[in-house]
C-alpha cells in the first residue's frame, strides 16, 4: 500500500518537472521570436509529419539497431574480460596500462581510424562503436570483481554449491549494481557515440539526419529527432532496467 503511494506521488513528481521544463521551453520560445528556438507546437508537429511519412521511424530504426548490436557485443566481452582481470591479479597489471590507453583515446579518433581501416561500411561502424564503449564497461565490472565478499565465496565453496548456483546466489547479486551501473552509463554514452559514428560515415540513421538539419539549419526538426530518440531511450529505462532492477533485488527488504 505504501509503496503504491509512493510510486503515485513519484509519477506526479516526474510529470510536474516535466510540465515546468515544457512551461520554460514555451516562455523563452515566446519571448524570442527567433527560428533558432521554434515553439513546442511547432517541434510536435514536425514530430507528427516526420512518423507519419516513415522519415523519422527508418533512420531511428537504423540508430537502435546499431545501439543494440554494439551494446550487447560491449557488455558481453566487457563484464567477461572485467570479471578476467578482477579476479586475477597478474592480467590486471599487464592490461591496466592497456585499459588507460583505450580510455583516453578520443572517439572521433576511433571512429576515423575504424572507417580508414576497414572502409566505410556496417562492420566498421560497429567496431569503432563497440571499441570505444569496452574500456568502460571493463573498469566497471573489474572493480565490482575486486569488491566480491571472500567470506561468501568460502562459504559457498564449504557449503559446495555448484558453480551455477554459486554464480546466481553468491557472485550475481553482488555483481548487480556494477552491471546496472555500466548499463545505464553505457546506453548513455554509446548513442552519442553512434550519432558521431553516423554523421561521419553513414548514409542512414539519427547522427546522419542531424547533420542534414544542421546545414539547413532546421532546428525544429533537430530537437524532434533528438526528442524521439531520448524518449526511446527513457521507455528502456522504465519498462526494462527498472523491471529488471526489482527483480535482481527483491530479495532486499
């Protein structure tokens, strides 16, 4: 009952800011008069013109599709190369370096380097995406293998569980908050890093779309674009690492 109140007095919350965010967006518009900040009428119709022709649906599209390859390839060999070095020492200090490197090496370079090396085409694309997102992930997962509890792992050893029940109840639920961590800042950084990868060497999708309005200066379709892709990204927020995220700590009270 309780947490039901709290989830309806949370929703009003989010929808007030919202409505106080649109409120600011609509006087400053008002205020202006100025092309480069159009009216939020104007932006939701360009919003309405651009689903309902398919414009805006295709190069969407393409964007999540390419988020979801590079992001499952990025998290899959991250959280299995973090979980590597986390747990051995000596692999740690032999690619700490290497990890340094990689994370400080610009995107846009990345990107570029990819393109040169492999040509303008879907693979390289990915791969510079995927190279660009793995240190991250790896760092992140590296630390929460360091932070797992020895006494829990010897218990579990003593108690001899096997090592599918061992990873599931023991190592798992440790684990949680530093993959959720390297999920949410992963979907975060990987579309801006697609928008770039787009911009420089695609034909399709968001990053390319934008470019296109930028030279024309069509802001109103800008911030309809951005707008659909943010509210992508919100719904895989709310209907599924939130979800997610309960049924990983139910067990909490």
């Amino acid at each position: 009952m309780i947490s039901g109140i709290t989830g309806q007095r949370n929703g009003v919350v989010t929808l007030l800011s919202l409505l106080l965010l649109l409120g600011i967006w609509q006087a400053a518009a008002m205020s202006l008069n100025d092309p480069s900040l159009p009216l939020p009428a104007k932006v939701a119709g360009v919003f309405w013109r651009a689903t309902a022709s398919g414009e805006l649906p295709h190069h969407l599209g393409a964007t999540l599709y390419r988020l979801a390859v590079s992001f499952s390839i990025a998290m899959l060999l991250g959280c299995a190369i973090g979980l590597l070095l986390g747990k051995n020492k000596s692999l740690d200090a032999f690619f700490d370096n290497w990890l340094v490197i990689f994370l400080n090496i610009p995107a846009l370079v990345t990107i570029i380097l990819c393109y040169i090396w492999f040509g303008l085409d879907e693979s390289a694309a990915i791969l510079a995406v995927v190279v660009n997102k793995l240190p991250n992930v790896v760092v992140t997962i590296r630390e929460g293998a360091r932070a797992l509890d020895k006494d829990l792992l010897e218990m579990a050893q003593s108690y001899r569980f096997g090592r599918k029940k061992t990873l599931l109840h023991v190592i798992w639920p440790q684990l949680h908050p530093f993959v959720m961590a390297a999920t949410r800042s992963g979907l975060a950084l990987i579309w801006k890093i697609i928008l770039l990868v787009e911009l420089l060497g695609r034909s399709d999708g968001m990053g390319y779309q934008l470019h296109l309005f930028f030279q024309l200066f069509d802001v109103a379709s800008l911030l309809a674009y951005t707008f659909a892709f943010v509210a992508v990204i919100q719904a895989i927020e709310w209907l599924v690492l939130r979800p997610l995220d309960r049924a990983a700590l139910r067990w909490r009270r």
